[in-house]
C-alpha cells in the first residue's frame, strides 16, 4: 500500500491558510518575507515560495478560501517541488488538508513511464497519516481498476484482484465460474456474460469474526459494455471500461474496512461480465427466470447491470446481512439528473440515510438521495413475464432502475442503492480526469459511526 504521509516531524514547513489567517500572519514575518511576497506580487490567495537567504526553500504558503475541503490541497504535489513537507495549520483542518496532498500524488502510470516524483508530506500525528493512507490507498484503487483498459481488466482479472485483497486480509475466497452459474442458480449473471469469450463468474469473499454485524456490499462488475444486441453508438463505447466501476468501488471500500479493522462481518460479492456480442448473445424480447424464481423479459439488453445485480443482490439479502450497499455504474439517467460529479443513492431507511448524507459532507464527499418512488413500479410490467428490465419511457430511469433491483431485497432490509459515474470528466484539484471513487469516504465514515 502507497504511503502518502508519514509522521516525521523534518521537512521544509508548508503553510495552509484561509485569507484571514493569513493577514494576521503575514503581519508577523521578518521584511524579507514580506518583501518577497510584496516582490512577486502575492495578493494572498492560492500558493507562494519562499526562499531562504542562500537560494533554497525556506517554507510554502498556500491560501485557500475553504480549508476544510478535502480536495483544498490537491493540486500541491504537482506544482511543488519533490522534497518532503511538513504540514502546519489549523488542527481542525489537518485531514482534510493532508488527504488533499495524498490524493493529489496520484498518477495512472501502468502503461507509461513514471513522468516525476511526488514529494511527501508530513503530518505531527502518526495514526491521522494511517488513516489517510486508507483512505488514499483506497481511492487510488478504485482509480486504477477503472482507468485499466478492458483487455486487462476482464472477469478473470478482477476476480485475481479481488482474491489477492482478500488473502492480503486473511480473509475466506470464493468464485463461480462459467456454466456453474446455471448449476447453482445465478441465471441472470450467466446470461449477460454467456456471449464473451471471457467466462463470467460470480466473486465472493468473507472477511472478519463471524459474530460481528454483517455487512455486504455488491459491486456491478460489467468489464465491458458493448450494448449487446442493442448496440451502443462510439460515443456511448467509448469509456465503458469503466462500467465496472461500480466493483472497483466495493474493492476500494472493503479494503478500508479491512485495513481499518473495522469491526464487521464484511461480505463482498461481485457479478463480473464483459456484454459482449456473439451468436448466443442475449436478445431483446428473451425471458429468463431469476435466481428467485421470478420471471425477466429483456426489453433492452443495454440494461444488463440491473440484471446481473438482482442474482448477486438475492444471495446478499438471503445472507440476512445488517446492512446491504451496492454500487453501480447503472444509468445516464442519473448523470442527467445530478450531474456526472454527484452521485445519487437510494434507501430503505431513513435515519441510515439521514446519517450518510451529514456525514457525507463532512469529509467533502457529497452524495445526494433520490427517491424510490413506488408508482414507477407499474412501468417494469410486461405482457409475457413477471417484470420487463427497463420500462421502455424516457424519463425517472434511475428511480426505474433502483425499483427493479427493489425486487431482489426483502422489504425488511436496511438497504442503500449507489448509482455512480466512476469517471472525472474534468480535471480538478485532487482529481484528474479518468476513474474516480465517489462516495466510498462516505460509507466509511458512516460505518465507523454506525458499528466502530
């Protein structure tokens, strides 16, 4: 795992100010400072070098408007220097700032030379620079998983990733491959992944003492999505790499929950396909009987992240966990809705909702709750099966959706549905365009809350 921090107490003093913090120090410095700031032309906002009287870096000031946006510091590492920082500010703004720098030194490099160093930052506090390291760690693995290109990154090679995190946590490691999913009733995942040459497999690992709350969470693992017969445009192909994104960020999460020791009975389970095209491929119009006994017919088989959820989301729920999360990239209707930086959720209960959303903006990862709407439920019906996959109607397709994955999760459970991009479309500080993990920091904080 990435260090990003660490808890030395050397290094040249980076200084993280808002505007009025500051006027109030600037007004302290030695005339050499302040002619220098004067010479440069600092007007008190964003980021100034100060030398020492020989030539080297003396100290960094950084001024931000919000230091306690976790992204505040993002763009440091990569303007600064290669050399090691020590972090001084406000005590109450030091994990957000220090996460900042963390998430900011990464870089995708599996396919290219490494271009430059990124410096370290220290922090006075070694168990805050573990804590951040999670979390960095974490994000950087949800970024990797997603900007990996599909030919490196198909079922068998999640399914490698996703059982080397588990035996790096000792945890218990198991898969159902191929036609052993019909064999053990998952026709749903079998279905979408039959037309590949890479077969599809259900992944599933334990982690934790069996006595403790059981928590699950259940990741769309689509390696990826070509539409199936129901083709997608070039433009609509082009990144769907990413759409298992919605298992990078189950990994990414469990291996907080891991490393922190959370006190959990962690179950992850992924359904990973690549939607391919072939002569067995499935077609619009097939029905097919899930793994509840419930009959499916396929209205769009560009709608098939909901299909191989409901197989993986049945096995969760008859596992009678505590708590049920799934992430998925699932639809465009909600990046029409929110946006392609805010991801919406769905849940059954509302104190658990609630919680997550305050939570949330805590720690500078907003999420925002939609509703399930249940009159919606009428537009799943069909003519010839028990339910259709999609509704047909250009409108409330996420509510559409999250209604269908409804179906796999008895009534009783407390349940969250995380409908993300996975994708930076634009650079910003802290996140460079490609694969990003959108409300992982949240989940952890709420279930440190809920069952630390």
């Amino acid at each position: 795992m990435t260090a990003y921090l660490n808890a030395d107490t050397q290094g040249v003093p980076l200084r993280v100010f808002c505007p009025q913090e500051f006027k109030l120090w600037s007004e302290q410095q030695a005339p050499n400072t302040v002619n220098w700031l004067r010479a440069t032309g600092y007007q008190g906002e964003g980021l100034a070098l100060i030398p020492a009287e020989n030539g080297e870096l003396s100290e960094v000031v950084f001024v931000t408007a919000d230091p306690a946006d976790f992204f505040a510091t993002g763009e440091l590492p990569v303007k600064l220097p290669a050399t090691q920082y020590r972090l001084h500010c406000d005590e109450q703004y030091r994990e957000a700032l220090a996460f900042g720098w963390a998430v900011g030194c990464y870089r995708f490099e599996r396919y290219r030379d490494a271009t430059s160093e990124r410096g370290v930052l220290a922090v006075a506090d070694e168990k805050l620079a573990d804590r951040i390291n999670i979390s960095a760690a974490a994000t950087a693995l949800v970024r990797d998983l997603v900007n990996t290109p599909a030919a490196d990154m198909m079922p068998v090679d999640l399914a490698a990733i996703a059982q080397r995190l588990c035996d790096q946590f000792a945890g218990e490691y198991s898969e159902i491959v191929g036609d052993q999913l019909l064999e053990q009733g998952y026709p749903m995942i079998h279905a979408v992944g039959r037309a590949s040459d890479h077969q599809p497999r259900l992944i599933d690992f334990n982690w934790g003492e069996p006595e403790y709350p059981k928590v699950t969470l259940v990741g769309k693992g689509v390696c990826f999505d070509s539409g199936g017969l129901d083709l997608k445009n070039r433009t609509g192909m082009r990144h769907m790499k990413k759409d298992m994104g919605g298992a990078a960020h189950v990994l990414g999460l469990a291996q907080m929950i891991m490393a922190s020791g959370l006190p959990v009975r962690l179950r992850v389970l992924i359904p990973a396909v690549e939607n391919a095209v072939s002569g067995n491929a499935l077609r619009p119009g097939d029905v097919i009987k899930t793994r509840s006994g419930k009959t499916v017919e396929i209205d769009n088989t560009d709608a098939e992240g909901r299909l191989i959820l409901g197989d993986a989301l049945l096995e969760a729920d008859t596992d009678d966990p505590d708590l049920l999360v799934d992430f998925a990239t699932l639809t465009g209707a909600m990046r029409v809705a929110l946006g392609t930086e805010l991801p919406g959720f769905f849940a059954t209960s509302e104190q658990s909702a609630s919680d997550l959303s305050t939570l949330a903006e805590d720690v500078s990862d907003p999420v925002w709750r939609m509703p399930l709407h249940q009159p919606y439920r009428s537009l799943l019906r069909s003519d010839v099966a028990d339910l259709a996959n999609t509704s047909g109607e250009a409108f409330g397709g996420a509510i559409i959706a999250a209604l269908y994955l409804q179906e796999f999760v008895s009534s009783e459970r407390d349940w969250m549905h995380f409908d993300v991009m996975a994708w930076n479309k634009r650079a910003l500080p802290g996140k460079p365009t490609g694969g990003e993990a959108f409300g992982i920091r949240a989940l952890f904080s709420y279930l440190e809350r809920r069952y630390r």
